[in-house]
C-alpha cells in the first residue's frame, strides 16, 4: 500500500511540474516576453551561422596554404612537415599489433588484435605510464630505455590468443608527438622540444 502511494504522489508531483511548466509558458506568451526571447535568439542564430560559401573558401584557404608549407620551408604561415606516410589502413589487417604514444608527461602502449573487414577490432588492451620528471629532463638514453622497459613488461602480459602468429615478429607503430623532420618513414632529426620535455642530447639525430 505504501508503494502505491509513494507512486501515485510522484505521479501527481509531475503533474503539478508540467501543468506549472504550462502556465508559465502561457504568461510568457500572453507577456510578450516569449516572443522577445524568440526573437533574440532568431537573431544570434543568423548572426553566428556561417555560411556554406564561407566554409569552403576557409577551407580552401588551407588547403593552399599546406601545399605552399609542404612545398618549401618557410612558404607558409602554417608550419608544415612531411611524414613520409603514403597510405591508409584497408581495414583487411588482421593479427596482433602494438602502438606506443609519446606526447606528453604520460606515455600509452596499446595491444590490439584485428581481425580484417568481417572481425575489424577483436580484442584491445592498454596501459599508461606516467613519465618521472627527472627523465623529462635527463638525458635520451635515460628516458627510452624507461619507454622500452615499460614496454617490454606490457608485451610481457600477453594473455590467450594475444601472441603473434609463429615465425612473425611483433609490430610496433610508434607516435611521437613532437616537431621532427623525416628523412624516411622511420627516422628523423628532432627539431625542439615541447610540452614540458628538454633533452639536449636529443635535439638533431634521433631514430624513430
């Protein structure tokens, strides 16, 4: 019984909420006040909307202005650098692959399995590690010998059906997240340092 009435009071306490709703909206509407509001808001809608024409001139701005960077250093207000990545995914991968990424005072190291177009991503697993200030700092052998320990101990933690097929070796994608410039897809000369991080020994050659 007491359920009942809690039920029918919580019913009833909606009902005085809508029906107040109601009212209100009906005095606004009745006051002019609704339809000043409309009004204004009508006005900010067509101020802030960008028009379509506008959208495509911005971006066909930079466009321009990413082939003129890419083109020669200096040629553009965007700051532009080749990565030597020319292809996409065909989402027919299958197996077991490894990311690591370095952008920041936390590094993340990802497993995941594919399985191509019918089973796309079957299985992923990952782990943050924090970076120790000292090594922000230190000197590069320091701070990549602490990434690739962490590493080693995640690829460690491979459970069932989470190992690479026999005769096949694991690959690794790495994202490092700084200004470099490439001289092949897997390597390249660190121009400076960001986000917290000073290595002098660094800076110039560094294998990717």
């Amino acid at each position: 019984m007491g359920k009942v009435a809690v039920g029918a009071t919580v019913i009833c306490a909606a009902a005085v909420c809508a029906a107040a709703a109601l009212v209100v909206r009906h005095r606004m509407k009745c006051s002019g006040r609704w339809a000043k509001a409309m009004a204004i808001l009508k006005d900010m809608e067509e101020k802030c909307g960008t028009p379509i024409g506008k959208l495509r001139q911005v971006a066909d701005a930079m466009t321009v202005e990413m082939h003129a960077g890419l083109a020669s250093e200096g040629g553009s207000k965007l700051k532009m650098l080749i990565s030597y990545v020319d292809n996409l995914p065909t989402g027919d991968e299958k197996g077991l692959y490894y990311a690591l990424d370095l952008g920041g005072t936390n590094f993340r190291v990802i497993r995941v399995l594919l399985g191509g177009q019918e089973g796309r991503v079957v299985k992923q697993e990952f782990e943050e590690v924090s970076i120790p200030p000292h090594l922000m700092t230190g000197s590069s052998d320091d701070l990549f010998d602490y990434i690739a320990e962490a590493l080693a101990k995640f690829v460690a933690t491979e459970g069932e059906g989470l190992h690479v097929s026999p005769g096949r070796q694991r690959e690794l994608g790495f994202t490092f997240s700084f200004p470099v410039r490439q001289t092949s897809i897997s390597s390249g000369n660190l121009i400076k340092w960001t986000k917290g991080f000073s290595i002098e020994d660094a800076v110039n050659p560094i294998c990717l």
